[in-house]
C-alpha cells in the first residue's frame, strides 16, 4: 500500500499506513496493524489479526503537531464510527486533537467476527478459546501497540470512551496508566469491587428497566393495548411465535428485547413507538386474516444487529467477570423477578408488557438465526471460570490523570 510506515525494530508489515483522502471538512487516512491474538505468548509464535484504526484531523491540520485522542466505542462488538462529515463530536474533538477510530479486535476491519468467520473455527471450544482473547484488556494491549507506533515519542495520548468503552478506558487506567495523558468517560462506569459481580448489576438494572418501561408507556399510553395486542398474538401462533426474514422465531419473549435500545437510547422511547405504528399488515382484502408486517420484522431484526454483530450477544456477560463465571447471570436475575416480566400474562390481563434492556439470554441462541451455530461456544463462555482481572483497584485509587465523565 502507498504510504507504508514503519517503526524502527518493526516488522515492515506490523504498521501499514494509507493515503489521506477526504470527507466533508475532514481529512482521514487509514492504519493497520499487525498484533498477537494473545500478548502473553512468544512474539515468535503467536497467532496474529488484524487491528484496523482510521486517523482523522480538520481540513488543513494534517502536518499540525496536534495531541492525540483514541476514541473507544460502545459495545462489546461494535465497530468505530465512518465519519461522513464534520459534525457532532468528532467536529468539535478535531478542533483541538488527532482523533484516533480504533475499530476494536473482532469488529469493523480488525479481523472480524462476523456469523460467517467464526464458522472457520471448527468446534465450540475453538471458538471459545479464540473468544476468551476479545475483551477490555486485550483491546487496552491493541490500543497501547497503536499508541507506541502513532503518537511521536510513544508519548501518552487521551481516551475518550462511550459506554462499554468507558469500561475499556478504565481497565486502560489500571494496567496501562504510562499511556495515558487523560480520561474521558460518556456514559460508562464499570462496576468495581468484590461485591460487583455481574449478578449485583443485573439485579440493580432490573429495577431501572422497569422504571424506563414506565416513562415509555407515560410517553405512549396507546402503546399498552398495541404491545398486548402482539404479544398475544405472538402466543397464539403456531410455534409460540412467527417467523423472521432471516429463519429465526419472533416470540413473546424476544419482542421484549426491544428495550434493549428502545429503553437506553436518547431517542429510543421514540423509535420503538414508530416501530409499533407499522406492526400490522392493513387489511386491503375482506377476511384476509390479520398478521405482523414484513416491515416489522425486518425492523426487529436490524434493531437487535446480531447477524452483523453477533460478539455483542456472545462476549456481553464475560465484560463483568473476573475470576468466576457468567453462568447466564440475566436469565437468572431475571428468573427472579418473572413476575414483572411474565410478557403472556401481562398481555392476557392486559397489563403493560415490559421489555427488558441490555441483556443476553441463553434462549436467544435458539430463536434468532445468526446466533445458533455459536449456542454450544456461548454456553462454553457462561461457564468459564477462570477470567483474568479487568481492573486494578489498588491502581485506580492511586490514579494521578486528570479524569472526566
């Protein structure tokens, strides 16, 4: 590739660096790297991916001496943004830094981990041995290799992390905090401690749920009736549900994963209340039999991403876990407050049906098409008890860096 970029002791191929090309107001130009799937093993012999990051200044600063920003997405198993333009954040971060698109390990170009790359891997436990390789920590070493090649002198740099990036951010402080020059957190305070397992933050974001759940139905009363409507719908097809474009059933149960968005975005409570708007096909022949609309399903599907990114649902519960397993920590909790979330009997008395929110559940690997072939590998991962630290309290308490939510 044009404009290839090595550091001195590097291996020519361990950092490959593109040609600026433009966006609207914005200059951009691509970076490769070359790195272990696992930093603990011999350089000589390891497994190596792919980590790809786009760099991205203001028209006109390409040859400015700017300080760097490595942005972290929210997640786990999402890729960076495509800037299309200079607006919202990145504007505003490019009037003062070199912002750094780190798409993480096993999303966007960095080796990805797409529904059809996994099958390469030819039993569950490859798979959840690859896997055990894709959370903060691992995405904290990609971040420090990037760091050492881009930034002059492998000086530090600052960290904006989003959601589940903020998560990765603060393993950063813990491990790597040499890197670090400051922290920026939006939305994305891991919990920390002996007592903050991922049971404890189930159980504490089942009483949140079901208070967003009751803003929801403050915003769209209409919708109570509507939701109810399909729910026993859903219950009384053969099957216990319909099925999806893609093969996948939709059943009670799965529509309440709407909230997984629609209860946590700032303008989700408004786009589920349009989903539902289009959920029945209209009737254009007398007596034809009612039925949800392709327009729904479609909707449904792409709502929930997990054929384009299926790491969300399989590494959500090990984000929480160190030393001890998942064991299906949300289907647990949720077990427990079953009288709340009975989605059947809420709509048969014609009670509010609550959707739950940002969590996975081992069901889910049966109903939705994407996710089937990995329900063995995903089932390898709740069980695993062995995860390695993802925070360093001792660390964190003697953090000196300037730190910002």
């Amino acid at each position: 590739m044009e404009g290839t970029k090595t550091t001195a002791g590097e291996s020519p191929s361990d950092h490959v660096t593109g040609t600026w090309y433009s966006v609207p107001e914005l200059r951009l130009r691509d970076h490769r790297f070359t790195v272990p799937l696992d930093y603990s093993l011999d350089h000589k012999s390891y497994t190596k991916i792919s980590i790809f990051a786009r760099e991205v200044v203001a028209v006109g600063k390409e040859d400015q001496l700017l300080p760097y920003l490595l942005y972290l997405q929210g997640g786990p198993g999402f890729e960076a943004p495509r800037p299309t333009e200079s607006s919202g954040w990145i504007s505003k971060a490019c009037e003062e830094f070199r912002v750094i698109l780190m798409d993480q390990r096993g999303t966007g170009l960095s080796t990805p981990l797409t529904t059809s790359s996994m099958l390469q891997l030819k039993s569950a436990e490859d798979l959840a041995d690859y896997l055990k390789h894709f959370r903060a920590d691992n995405i904290v070493n990609d971040a420090e290799f990037i760091r050492k090649h881009l930034v002059p002198d492998a000086g530090p740099w600052t960290v904006l992390g989003q959601s589940y990036g903020g998560f990765c951010a603060v393993t950063y402080l813990s491990f790597a905090p040499k890197g670090l020059k400051q922290v920026l957190l939006t939305g994305g305070i891991p919990p920390i401690g002996s007592g903050c397992t991922a049971d404890a933050v189930y159980s504490a974001c089942f009483e949140q749920i079901v208070h967003q759940n009751e803003k929801y139905y403050k915003r769209f009363p209409q919708d109570i009736v509507l939701v109810c409507d399909v729910v026993n719908y859903l219950a009384e097809s053969e099957g216990g549900g319909v099925l999806l474009p893609s093969g996948g059933i939709l059943t009670p149960r799965g529509l309440q994963l709407l909230g997984l968005t629609g209860l946590g975005s700032s303008t989700g409570f408004e786009h589920l209340h349009y989903m539902f708007e289009r959920v029945w096909d209209p009737v254009i022949v007398p007596g034809a039999q009612k039925q949800i609309s392709y327009y729904f399903l479609n909707a449904f599907e792409k709502w929930l991403s997990f054929d384009t990114n299926p790491l969300y649902a399989l590494m959500h519960e090990s984000i929480y876990c160190q030393g001890a397993p998942s064991r299906w920590s949300a289907n647990r909790v949720r077990a427990e407050n079953e009288d709340k979330f009975d989605a059947i009997k809420a709509a048969k008395e014609g009670h509010p049906v609550l959707f739950t929110g940002e969590m996975i559940f081992p069901w889910m690997f049966d109903e939705y098409h994407a996710l089937r072939p990995f329900k063995q590998a995903a089932c390898l991962l709740a069980e695993k008890n062995d995860w390695p630290a993802l925070y360093d309290i001792a660390s964190l308490k003697n953090n000196k860096l300037f730190l910002e939510g």
